[in-house]
C-alpha cells in the first residue's frame, strides 16, 4: 500500500537568490552553496546555473527569453486594461440606476 505524500507548496526563489547562489556556487561548489543557502534540492542550483550559461553563451536563446518575458509583460497588461475596463462598466451600469 502506498503511503500518502503530503505535497509540499512549491518554493518560490526570487531572481536576485538565484544570481547570488549561483555566484557561491562558483565560489564554493553547487553542493556546499545549497547547503549553505538552505536549498533542499540541489537540482535546483544546477539547473540555475545551466539556464545561466546557456543565456551567457546562446545569443539566440537570449533573444527568446527576452521575448518570452516582453509576452508575458503585455499580457499582465492587456488583463489589467481589460479588468479595468469592465470595472469602468459595471460601475457605469450600476450607477445609473440610482435614485437622482
């Protein structure tokens, strides 16, 4: 019989973490900094450190992370003008019924 795994919340590493784990890793190895900075999995830091090379070195795959990040920018834009501009309405709508 399987035992229930209890899933823990994914953890959330802000992107200045990253660069200065990644720069103790180069200092000290990947293992110890994980250690060090209390990251459980240490194929979190070597995939950081991947990505970080790949970009450093891949002119190409720069560019596209850069696009995929501009994507994802207007995107959170067009849904907050859209939200804003139903808000706009529904408060229009709800408004003009009111007694003068």
């Amino acid at each position: 019989m399987k035992k229930d795994k209890k899933k823990r919340p994914k953890k959330f590493y802000s992107p200045e973490f990253k660069v200065q784990a990644i720069e103790l890793a180069e200092e000290i190895g990947p293992k110890q900094a994980a250690e060090k900075l209390g990251i459980k999995s240490l194929q979190s830091i070597m995939s950081w450190i991947r990505y970080s090379k790949k970009i450093d070195e891949d002119a190409d795959f720069r560019e596209l992370e850069d696009t995929k990040a501009e994507i994802k920018k207007l995107r959170k834009q067009a849904i907050e003008d859209n939200f804003h501009a139903i808000l706009r309405d529904a408060t229009a709508f709800f408004c003009q019924d009111q007694p003068k």
